[in-house]
C-alpha cells in the first residue's frame, strides 16, 4: 500500500477530486495549507505598495491505495491539475505499513 500526497492549486481541488471519484477512489483527506516552490512566493500591489506574499495556498489531498493503483492515481492527479504555470504542485508517494479501520478492527487492503 501507497500513501499519495497530492499538493495542487485551491482552484483544481473540484476537478482533481470529481476525478478520483469517477475513477473510483472515493476515500481521499483534504486540507488547505501554505506553501512555495521554486517560485518563492509572489509580489502584489496593496495601495500602491508593493509586498511578497512568500507562502502561498494551496491544497494537499492524501489517499491510500493499493501498490498496483498507484500510477493509475499519479497520471489522474496529473492530468487534471497540470495548468502549465508554475505552482501547479507536486506528487510525493510514501510506504504504507498498517491500516487499521477504527469501526471494525480491519487491517490493511481490507481496510482499503
């Protein structure tokens, strides 16, 4: 099992997760966080004043899948959140040792 951490611009959320339903990943957490990349932030005008705004939001989306699910899910993620711009965000995959479902005790792909 993979943990897919998705992190992708606020604007893409609707799309990016109406996929992964339709593809039949349902089971998805989503938080809004802060962050940059190589871009560093951004600078904006206030006033007439200008300020950098060096963490910017974005939305991370977390799910578990199955090992041979998981680039089906990464080209998903991709395909629908790619805009071409920069910050459009990254993909991280990690090792997933245990799932436990709380309500039944179930372990692992039968967690799932």
């Amino acid at each position: 099992m993979r943990k897919i951490e998705a992190i992708i611009k606020p604007t893409k959320l609707h799309e990016v997760k109406d996929a992964l339903e339709e593809a039949g990943f349902i089971s998805i957490t989503v938080s809004d966080v802060k962050g940059r990349g190589q871009q560093k932030g951004i600078v904006q005008q206030w006033r007439g004043r200008e300020y950098c705004v060096d963490l910017l939001p974005k939305t991370k989306i977390e799910l578990v899948v199955r090992e041979k699910q998981v680039e089906e899910v990464i080209e998903l993620i991709r395909d629908v959140a790619d805009t071409g711009e920069i910050g459009d965000g990254k993909i991280f995959v990690l090792p997933v040792e245990t799932v436990v479902r709380i309500r039944t005790g179930e372990r692992d792909e039968d967690a799932l």
